[in-house]
C-alpha cells in the first residue's frame, strides 16, 4: 500500500509540475525534485544530497550582456545536477589562491547542499557569497560545499554572480543603450536574482525560504553589506554574517563622481574601454557586446577596477552613511575579521601593500597606537585595522544602534601545521573552519584533533545562528552579543574569550579617519 501511495504521488507530482513546475518533490531516494524551471536530478555526496549547476537566471551573453539577470527558460525533461558549472569570467591570475577551471559568461548558477528533501520542518537556509575582489573567484570551490554543513541540519547555496568588468562596468554607451536598467552593479543584481530563486524554489530542497542567512568573506562579506542596504534585497534574507570586509566604513566607487583615490565608474569604464582600440562606431555598446569574451579579458590592465558602485538605487548612498543612519535591513548580524588579514596585501602588493598602508598613518599615531611594534609587523597591524577590523567594529557600533542582535568576533586560531610558515591567520582561513573543510586545504598537511574542534565550534556557532538569530547553544562557550554599553568581541583563537571594546584605541582612530574620509568627499 506505501509503495502504491509514492508511485502515485509521484506521478501526480511529475503531471502536476508539466504544467506549473511547482516546489512538490517525489520520493527522497529518486533525488529528483521540481523547482519553478524544471525538474532537477542531484545525486547523494557523502550521505548529502548534492546539486550542482543549477541556473537561477538566463545567460548574461550577447544582448544581456551588462543588462540585470533575467529570467530564464524553462526545460522539458529532467536535468542532470550533477557537475558544477563554469566559472564566472575572470582574469586568470598568479595571485589566484584555487585552480582556475572552465569560465564562460554562462555562469548564473548555484548548488545546494541538503540533508533530507522531505524533512518534518523546514531547515534554516545558509546562501554563501564568494569573495575575489569582485574579479575572480567561484562558488564552486571544494572548500564551499560542505556536506558537513548540510549534516548539521541546513540546507546550503553557494552562488557564481558576475565579475569585473562583466559584473561591474559602467560605461555611458551601455548605460544609454537600456536607460531604464539600473547602472553596474550587475554582479549584486546577481546576488539579489540568486535569493529570489532560493525564495521561490528551496523549499523544494527542505530548505525554509523564511529562514535565509546570507554570509561570505572579503568580497562576499562586502557584498552581505552591501545587501544589507539594499533595498531591492528586502525580506530575501533573515540573517547575515560578514566576514574580513571592508565595506561598511570605506568609500565606494560611485557612477559619476570621483571617489578619494578612484576615478567614477563612468571614468574608469571610458579608460578601460580606449584601450581596447575599438574602430569608430555610431554604435558602441552593440559594438561592445560583439566582443568575445577573450578579447574583453586581454584588454583588462592592473590599473582596471571594477567594483559595486553607488547608483542611487541598488546602492543608494555611501554605506558608512546609510549604516550610520541606521538604513540597513534589521536583522541579526555577525562581522568580524582575522588575525592577519594583511596576508592579502602581501599576496598582492603595490598600492595595496602592508608597506602602503601604513605610510598613511603619521608616526607619532604610530608609536602611540601600535608600541613596540616595528617593521613588518607593525605594517600587517596597521594594514589589518585598515582592511576589515575598524570597519567591523564600525559596523558593529552602528547596527547595534538600531539592533539588538549584534554579535562580532575575532578569530585568532592558527591552524598547527600553519603556525611555523605564517605569523598568523591569513585572509580566507577561516572559511575552511567555518565549512569544516580543513580536509579541502591543499597546504595542510597534517591536521589536528585541535584543528577539528576549533572548526566544529566556530561552524556551530554560525549554525546555531542561521537556526535561531542567536550564536549561543549549549556546548559552546557563551559569545555574549555587542552593544553600546558593552561592545564585546570573542576570539576565537587559542583560547575562547570575550574581550571588552578590543583593540579600542586603534579602532576608534580608524573608525573616526574614515568617517572624516567619507563625510569630507560626501560634502565637496
């Protein structure tokens, strides 16, 4: 009778989603299931449920290059989820910290990661932002897609959104070829389009769409913050976790204007696009868009930046001021950052160097702010503060202005077989933590029965908090949240411990030249 019960719900789920592809799914062990496109078929991972590639807008390519993602098409038959998709266009790089595979521009999709299609309650969703710089990066790195993550009971999205010059560029030829478009930020438009489809169709992976945590790192997390005051991301997320960013307190490029050191996205979309040498045309943005993809990435220079911009609509204003003023969405938050964030500038270097940095700071700040620290160590601190940890705190002063539910940490816990090639943790090491991934790392060799609970605290901490709004549970140290009165931040190194206004001086120095930075352009 119970096999004669499942044959028919799923032939009527499988007539029913013909017609309307609804969420219904069939019999967990088939691992098929509908979504508002089509029916898809993943495959079981380590005792998860795994699919990969799945598109959540149309291909960005020919006439929607540099247009907001569309719709896309729906499929007849079942689709094969089981391989990852390309990788969003990017330069490929020596700095790159992965493998590099296949790019196409056709890179709108996502996978997800779920322990039980047809569970009793729905589980808390957790949507992972990539970082990169806005340039390079991908969602389908092993380090992402945790099965171990899913284990804990929810159901995980890692998403590909555009880059560069393809996520990015502003130039006034595209601008005036769909003047009712929003103006770059294509690649946040992405982001937005990628939790639309987590709101429509993850139910049909388990997964609750009124239960959505957004978090990433570097770039991620600023595009979390950036989410996080936009309003056409209203209600598509109910949590967030930002992770080693800097926006929030450092100033965006903007569409028109110039910004401290960067040129408007107009200027620098002009700039990169004369360098391509196009011939003369009436038609510049058609002209553009016949370009291969090749052909765009050969004409990227070092000096060629492409980031969100402020647009007055998808960005409205200067974070800083927005969060200032308490314009972000209201929900729980985490922020923070690393011990040594300025890993990142030592990969990098030039303009974006540890040395750079710190030249911006007047001696005696130096010798009051950072005592008995010299040379290298000195540029890393300043350059850390700089980078990620004033602009948490400032995000953390300001969102527990308005929000009660405020949590920032510190995370100091230098894997055993890192701790005699790096002073301490590098930018993105703490992602593998976080997705309980240690086993992904390519540089560690060994890893310990530390190394394992460390990782197993701080990932349940974020689970605890994608579940409840609230890091705390029984079993993990108490991480008491950050207010006014009391802005606490717990390190999560070594040793487990809250400290109160941490790193204070340093931070409120910081904190108050960035303001001054962006209420001084903001005025001109």
């Amino acid at each position: 009778m119970i096999k004669k019960f499942r044959f028919f719900i799923d032939v009527f789920c499988l007539l029913f989603a013909a017609f309307t592809f609804s969420a219904c799914t069939t019999f967990q062990s088939n691992l098929q299931v509908a979504i508002d496109s089509g029916w898809l078929k993943g495959e079981m991972e380590d005792n998860v449920a795994s699919f990969k590639g799945i598109p959540y807008a149309a291909a960005p390519v020919g006439e929607l290059r540099w247009r907001p993602p569309q719709p896309i098409k729906s499929w007849r038959g079942i689709r094969k989820a089981f391989d990852y998709g390309p990788f969003c266009a990017q330069p490929n790089s020596s700095a790159l910290g992965f493998k590099l595979g296949r790019i196409h521009e056709d890179c709108l999709m996502l996978n997800v990661w779920t322990p039980d299609l047809t569970p009793h309650t729905k589980m808390p969703v957790m949507v992972w932002i990539h970082g990169g710089g806005y340039s390079q990066g991908s969602g389908n790195l092993a380090r992402l897609n945790s099965s171990a993550l899913a284990k804990e009971g929810i159901v995980l999205v890692t998403i590909n959104y555009r880059l560069a010059l393809f996520g990015f560029m502003a130039h006034q030829a595209i601008l005036d070829s769909h003047p009712e478009d929003p103006k770059g930020n294509y690649g946040v438009l992405d982001t937005i389009a990628s939790l639309e489809w987590v709101k429509r169709n993850i139910g049909a992976f388990g997964g609750d769409p009124e239960n959505v945590t957004i978090f990433g790192e570097s770039a991620g997390a600023g595009l979390v913050n950036t989410l996080m005051i936009s309003p056409r991301a209203k209600d598509l997320f109910h949590r967030a976790i930002s992770q080693s960013s800097s926006v929030g307190l450092a100033l965006n490029q903007t569409v028109d204007r110039r910004m401290g050191f960067r040129p408007s996205g107009l200027k620098a979309s002009e700039s990169f696009v004369k360098n391509l040498n196009l011939p003369e045309t009436d038609d510049l943005a058609s002209a553009l868009r016949l370009l291969s993809t090749e052909e765009l990435l050969a004409g990227l220079r070092v000096s060629d930046r492409f980031t969100p911009l402020v647009d007055g609509d998808v960005v409205p204003a200067q974070p800083a001021l927005l969060f200032a003023n308490g314009k972000q969405h209201q929900v729980p938050y985490i922020t923070g950052g690393v011990s040594w964030e300025a890993s990142l500038g030592r990969a990098i270097g030039g303009g974006f160097s540890p040395e750079t940095a710190a030249k911006l700071i007047p001696t005696s700040d130096k010798l009051r702010l950072y005592p008995g620290l010299l040379g290298e160590p000195l540029e890393d601190a300043i350059f850390g503060d700089l980078l990620a940890l004033s602009p948490s705190q400032y995000l953390a002063e300001s969102i527990s202005r308005f929000n009660p539910s405020v949590y920032r940490f510190y995370f100091s816990y230098l894997a055993e077989d890192r701790r005699e090639r790096q002073p301490g943790v590098a930018h993105t090491d703490d992602i593998a933590f976080v997705m309980q991934t240690l086993d992904k790392e390519t540089d560690l060799e060994t890893i310990t029965d530390r190394d394992w609970e460390i990782s197993k605290l701080i990932s349940g901490y974020w689970v605890q908090f994608a579940k409840t709004g609230n890091p705390n549970r029984d079993g993990l140290p108490d991480w008491p949240v950050f207010s006014q009165t009391k802005p606490q931040t717990l390190e999560i190194g070594d040793e487990i411990r809250a400290h109160n206004d941490f790193l204070g001086d340093r931070m409120d120095y910081h904190i108050k030249r960035g303001l001054d930075a962006v209420l001084n352009i903001q005025n001109q």
